[in-house]
C-alpha cells in the first residue's frame, strides 16, 4: 500500500458519501412505515449473512451502505417505527438525528475542563436548564451519562460511603486528605479500604416490588450484595406502601443491619405507578436514609402543568435521575443523575493520575471526577439541538399528545367487554388484559376459571396474542406480570406515534384476540366504560 493511500478518505468523495448517507437517513424516516416493525427470524440469522472473516482490504461505502440495507434494517426490531408501542417507546427525531451527526466528527474527550470546554461547559449548561424545567431546586445540580442503571450505581456509591461514617471517631479534615473522603474518618472510609477494611456493617437497600432491577445490580457492582435489596410490597395501585418500608428498616435494626438508602420510583417499568414520594422522603429524614428517586421515565413528565404533583416529596432527596432518551425526546443514550451538593459525588470518585494532572483545572468542573469514567463522549451537544429545536413549550405538547393517547385506548379498552385495564393507565403506559366473553360463575367445588376458561389458560392466551403481533411485523408490544397475572402493555413516547397509528394496533389486537379463543365465546364490545379512570388533569398526590 502506498503512502499516497494512507490517511483519510480524500474531502470530495467524502462529501459525495455524506450526501449519498443524507439521503439514505431522510428516505429511511419518511418511508419507515414500509418496514416490518420486527423481524421473524431464529438466532443467527444475521450472523449467517455476514463474513466470518473481516476483509483484508478495504470495501467501498456503497457496498457497506447496501449491506445496511439488505442485512442490518430488516434484521431490526425498529423503535422508530410509529406502531413500535413497546417498553416505553423512547423516540428518535430530526432534530435528534442532527444532534448526532454534530457530534460524531467533532469527537472530543469530554474527561476534563481543558480538554474540552465546549463539552464541559455545554453539559452544566443543558443539565441546568432540564433542572429548571422539571421545577427541580437548585440544591441540586447533575451529571450526565448513559442510563438510569449507571447513574443510580453512583447514587448508591456516594449512600455507601455516607453511611460508613461514624461519629465517636476523629475526622479525617480536608488538608488531611490522601484518597478518602473529606469529612469521614479515614478508618471508615469505604472508598479508601473497601467494605471489609472499613468495618462496614451489612448494608441494606429497599424498593419497591414494581421497580427496576438496577438497584439489585448495582448492590451486586457495590459488593453490597443481590440480598442487601428488600423488596417492599406495593398497595393496589402499585405504588410503595410506605408502613411496610417503616417495618422493615425497623426490623433490619432490630436485627443489627444497616439501613442504607430507599430507592423511590416514579414510573415503574410495569405501569408506570408512582410512589408516594413525600412519605418515603420524610420517613428517609427522620431515620437519616440516603432517598434515590428514580426519575428515569416519570421525571420528564414533571414538566407538564397538570403533573407538577409529581414534584411533592423531591426536596427530600438527596439524589434523582432522570433519563431525557424516555421523555425529552434525546436519542438513547442520555440520562442525568442529579445531587443534592454534587460535591458528595465528586469527593467518592474524584482521582486524577499524574498524567493528567495537567489537564486539570481546579477552578471549573471536570466531569470525570463525577463517576467511575474517564472517556466520556459528548452527549450534551444533541441535547442542546434538541431542546433549543423543539423548545419547552414543543417538548410539553408532545408529552400531553402521550398522555391523550394512552387515555384514550383505556377507553377503547373500557368498551370491549373482552378485555380490562390490569392498571390505571399512567403517562404514556397503558396495562391491559384480554379476559375473553362472559362465562358463568363457578359451581361450588370446581376451580376459579376467567372469562375465556382458566386463570392459567388466559394468561397464556395474553402471551400468546402478544407474541402473534409481534412476529407478524404489523406491530410491536410487550407484556409483563401484575400480581402473577400476564397482562398486555402498551407504552406511548414514538413523536410518529398518531391517534390513526395507536386505532390501527388496536384493531389488530381484538382481531388477534379473535383467534385465540372459540368463535362461541366472542362477544359484541360494549357501549358504557367500566373503568373510573382520571383525565389528564391528575389530583395532587404526597
């Protein structure tokens, strides 16, 4: 190979290829709906389409790019797509795309301050202004990375370290400081000798038995351990009962544990429920508990008028996350872990090696001493197309097109006696359940049986309708378990989501439904609603 060849790809047939890509991004956006939303394939389908070699030389951008077409695309499950109506439906836009394109050929190093104050500068800038929208105080202040899962591993960290602390040993001061924490005994000092070295007591974590199972994760990344994590049982609209959290760090100190930290959650993954915030805030005071709220999907709706409820208990916290890939509409991936004194973060995991002792500038921020990484890419720039693109008030309307949406299939749900809500619809999430038609009551001495036969039979029919759609391309929805039941879930968040989109997945799920049970059992829908549920104007929760 030459030296002539050497180096990057000449500026004009760059220029052509990004033209060439330009149109391939806008054709794939508007022809979208064309696609399959899933494929059908078995497991390795794609790999058997690919050379198990890598080329010894190089191939030119337009086979790669026909490769894209003919592979990659119809091997995906398309969350773009506007009948993709599973998990929570986070959303790509134009605006997003450009983000994108911005970013990849600048590709800074966004560690430090001086190694890039654009990125270093921008991300205080954008973490700050999502901190105003969602009414969040000024106590606190963020960092950005790439999910929720990471961001609550911080949180805990900085939980972990607090409460080793104790109070009858000498403070280690500030001018003292040799890698352990400000303020901290230095006996005590988790991140300086570890669990066992420190004398940790066993440490315990509580959630809910609807939230995520990061906080399970991140005790085990923690070396707190899978167990440390309680459970605690949720009330009848899934939300934390906060009586048996009381109990149960009652007992754990009983039985000489640690309480360490309540993970609250406002959007459950299942239903989207929200805990009573408040009350678990003021139980976390009161017993002097680090309380994490994981914000991840409910955060971003905080922004809208009629859901500023969901701020009440928030000044308790001392950490909350919120990921903008959900619910402001930032392509994945993008989430803000945000600190009461961001400096209890820093002070866990701030090290700088001497060789970047020089690139550090103490006087501003440098976000790598804010977790465990040390290249980071920079995310705020999409955020910032994003936002300045659509605008508080455009980022508003689309969440309110959500939350009418998700509304108004609980009402076409209400009026198919076949199916029920499993869940009162919440945001952009939707819980439901096929039942079948009316049957009559059990006789005495024979077994409780559903609409469409038994309890076990309709959980299976409901799995089964779900993975019928979904191998059928036409559209795409999950399921989960609520109280042992399967039910159907349907989560909202596509901006190319539309009301004609969300008509159409419906009638494909009573035409599926039609097929799953015997023709005698389908029933007429019904013209009243069964289901008292709220408008978007909710009532003021704790």
């Amino acid at each position: 190979m030459s030296s002539s060849s050497l180096g990057d790809t000449p500026p004009p047939e760059f220029r052509k290829q990004l033209h060439e890509l330009a149109d391939w991004i806008a054709d794939f956006r508007e022809h979208i709906e064309r696609l399959c939303v899933a494929p059908n394939d078995k497991p390795g389908a794609i790999r058997e389409q690919i050379p198990k070699r890598a080329p010894e030389q190089g191939e030119p951008f337009e086979r790669i790019l026909s490769d894209v077409d003919n592979i990659i695309v119809p091997g995906m499950v398309h969350w773009s797509h506007p009948m993709f109506l599973g998990y929570f439906g986070w959303t790509s836009t134009a605006p997003g795309i450009l983000g994108e394109i911005l970013t990849a050929p600048l590709n800074v190093n966004a560690m430090t301050w001086r190694t890039c104050p654009a990125a270093t500068e921008l991300e205080t800038v954008v973490v700050d202004w999502l901190r105003q929208w969602v009414g969040l105080s000024d106590e606190f202040d963020g960092v950005i990375y790439d999910t929720a899962s990471v961001g609550i591993m911080h949180a805990l960290a900085a939980a972990r370290e607090e409460v080793a602390r104790e109070a009858d040993n000498p403070v280690c001061h500030a001018d003292e400081l040799q890698n352990t924490q400000a303020g901290l005994p230095a006996s005590r000092s988790v991140r300086k000798y570890g669990l066992v070295g420190a004398g940790a007591p066993r440490l315990r974590i509580y959630t809910s038995d609807q939230a995520h199972s990061s906080a399970a994760k991140a005790a085990i990344a923690l070396g707190l351990g899978e167990e440390n994590v309680i459970r605690i049982p949720s009330d009848d609209q899934f939300r934390m009962d906060v009586n048996a959290l009381g109990q149960s760090i009652a007992e754990d100190r009983r039985n000489g544990l640690q309480p360490m930290a309540v993970v609250a959650t406002m959007g459950t993954t299942s239903t989207a429920s929200v805990d009573p915030v408040r009350d678990i805030g003021n139980l976390c005071r009161q017993e002097k508990i680090w309380l994490h709220i994981d914000a991840a999907y409910g955060g971003g709706f905080a922004m809208v008028p009629e859901y500023e409820w969901m701020r009440k208990g928030w000044e308790l916290a001392d950490s909350i996350v919120i990921n903008p890939h959900k619910t402001v509409f930032v392509p994945l991936d993008f989430s803000v872990l945000y600190v009461r004194n961001l400096e209890r973060l820093r002070r866990v995991f701030s090290l700088v090696p001497e060789y970047l002792c020089g690139d550090t500038v103490e006087a501003e921020k440098n976000y790598m001493d804010y977790g465990i990484q040390l290249g980071r890419r920079f995310r705020a720039l999409k955020a910032w197309v994003i936002w300045r693109s659509l605008g508080r008030a455009g980022i508003v309307a689309r969440l309110r097109q959500q939350i009418r949406l998700a509304n108004l299939l609980a009402d076409w749900i209400n009026k198919d006696d076949r199916f029920e809500l499993s869940a009162r619809p919440s945001m952009g999430v939707v819980c439901f359940r096929f039942t079948g038609a009316a049957a009559p009551s059990p006789r005495p001495g024979t077994a409780a049986r559903g609409r469409a036969g038994s309890i076990d039979r309709i959980d299976e029919i409901n799995s089964d309708i779900v993975e019928r759609i979904n191998a059928s391309g036409r559209a795409y929805l999950t399921q989960t378990k609520l109280r042992g039941r399967t039910v159907m879930r349907i989560g909202l968040g596509n901006v190319l989501t539309t009301e004609e989109h969300l008509r159409k997945g419906w009638e494909i799920i009573q035409e599926t439904a039609e097929g799953a049970q015997p023709k005698s059992q389908i029933s007429k829908p019904k013209s009243q609603t069964n289901f008292n549920r709220p408008g978007p104007k909710r009532a003021e929760r704790n």
